[in-house]
C-alpha cells in the first residue's frame, strides 16, 4: 500500500542524526532540534520562544515528522469522503486535480480503495499543487516511484492563488477536485482579496470547462475564520458554481478542548451534522512515537456537478 510505503520512508530519513537541523536552517538558534515542537510553534505561535520569528512549514525533516504524524488521519478523513462519492467508485479513468497536496493524503486514499476494490479505476492521473517544492521533495519523489503505464503523476509547484489562472486557461480537466487544507492555509498566508480572485476564478473555470459527475472534496480544520479556519470559504466557493449540489458536515473532534462544543464545533442546520464515525482507519502502532491522531476532527463539504446543468 501507498501510504505504508511513504510512512517508511520518511521514519527511515527522520531517525537518521544528520536529520536534526537543516545546514541552512530558518528557524537559526531557535530550533529545538526536535520537529514535533516546531509543529507545535506553527500551529501555536504562542508556544514559541520569545523573540523568535514565525515557524513556517519550510523544512524537509519536518515534513517526514508530518507525514508520519497526520497522514493516516488526514487520508482516512479522505477515505471517508471518497466513499460518499459513489459516482466515482465505478469510473474507468480517474483524473485528480489536488490543491495543497502535500504528502499526497488524498492520493493515499484513493489508492486504499483501489486496493480495497471500493474503487475501480484502471488508469489514474493525479496532478498535485504545492507551493513547497523543497519542503516535500523527497517524499514526492518517493510517490513518482508509484508511476507507471496506468498511474502518472505530475507536481506543480506554485501558489495556488497564482496558478489558478492557468489552470482555467488549459485544456486537461479532472473528475475530482480535492481541497486539502487548502482555506485554513490560505487565511494564514495570503489577504481576503487574494482568497476571493482564487475563488472567483476557479468558479469560472468550473462553470465554462469541468463536465457533469465531477466531484469536489473540501476537506478542512472544523474551524471559522476567526479561530485560524477558513470553513467559511466552502460556502463562498459553492455559491458561485452552476448546476450542483453538496452536501457537508464534521467528524466528532475527541480533541476537542471547548467546554460549550466538547464534540467539536456544529456545522449549520443545513448540514448532515456529525458524522456516524470518526475513527482513524490505519494501524498506528508503527508510528505510535509520532503520536498520530487515532480519530478524524475534520469539516467536509461535497460537491458534485449535476447532468444537463
């Protein structure tokens, strides 16, 4: 399986001691020397030292820390949606255009319910956008070792913001479109306007070029606009795409620290609500030292684009 061999790999460079800083490393004298705390100081500037400047995601030992810490959970959220797609399980050739790839979470995915005959494709090609070419050079290189006749895999490594217009201008189009922690990004590390011409023109490209039965996976923390989410773009980017319908809701977050929403955050009236199972779908047993989530805590929306629209 994919996401196995992946997770592997990047334990195997992780454990090597030449691995515990960069040469160049941007974080200086503040580095911990220990990847799980500069995760940390990402997803929670206050925990960083004083006067250290902001932790970004710019490092590639700290990509196979990641990738061994959330993948199994960011792919069975993933999974979880792949299934709710039902015009996908019988399709032949499956074209997948990815937004934040990253270490490819959603590409795992597919490729577990391939393997576990729920999808039956018998050519797939994944096209993955990310702006952090050195960040995850390794591991994509790693999943390029996966091409073959049937399988090809590209990776575009630019700002999704910026690369949207061409996307619009080409000719190639997918089945299925994956936002993967793709708007809680973007509201750290880009402005409103930007976030809104990316979505202005991606509804433009849809509306003119993507054909009926395509499927889009908004996959995303269960969080607002003002708590560090971005939940709130699922709905902006729905409202301007003709001739579909979606549906949405959240995994139960076992994590969650709110005394008034301890399942995690409600996701509107007009939702499906909680989902009936949040459960990690991976042995994390191998990875136990990552400390790897065992429940999913995401907010999804589904978009299909309806026949005749």
């Amino acid at each position: 399986m994919m996401l196995e061999t992946i997770l592997s790999n990047c334990d195997k460079r992780y454990e090597k001691p030449e691995h515990e800083q960069c040469a160049d490393c941007s974080y200086g004298a503040f580095c911990q020397h220990d990847c799980g705390k500069c995760l940390d100081f990402i997803h929670n500037p206050s925990h960083a030292p004083a006067g250290a400047p902001e932790r970004k995601y710019d490092c590639v030992h700290m990509a196979n820390m990641y990738t061994c810490k959330y993948s199994c959970r960011y792919t069975s959220e993933i999974i979880y949606a792949l299934e709710r797609c039902r015009d996908l399980h019988d399709i032949k050739e499956l074209k997948v255009l990815s937004f934040g790839c990253g270490p490819c979470t959603d590409l795992f995915a597919i490729d577990f319910l391939r393997e576990k005959q729920i999808l039956s494709y018998q050519k797939i090609e994944y096209r993955g956008i990310d702006y952090s070419e050195d960040v995850w050079k390794w591991i994509h290189r790693d999943i390029l070792g996966f091409q073959g006749k049937c399988c090809k895999i590209k990776f575009f490594y630019r700002d999704a913001c910026e690369l949207i217009p061409k996307i619009a201008e080409g000719t190639w189009t997918p089945n299925l479109i994956v936002f993967q922690y793709v708007f809680s990004d973007m509201e750290k590390h880009t402005d409103v306007d930007n976030i809104k011409s990316f979505i202005n023109t991606f509804a433009r490209y849809y509306n003119t070029k993507i054909q009926p039965d395509t499927y889009i996976i908004l996959n995303d923390i269960n969080l607002g606009r003002g708590y560090g989410g971005g939940r709130e773009c699922f709905d902006q980017l729905y409202r301007k795409l003709e001739g579909s319908v979606c549906r949405k809701g959240r995994f139960c977050n076992d994590n969650s620290k709110s005394s008034y929403y301890p399942r995690g955050y409600t996701y509107g009236e007009d939702s499906d609500g909680e989902f009936p199972r949040n459960t990690n779908l991976f042995d994390l047993l191998p990875w136990r030292k990552y400390s790897p989530y065992d429940t999913c805590a995401s907010a999804q929306m589904i978009i299909k684009k309806e026949a005749g629209k």
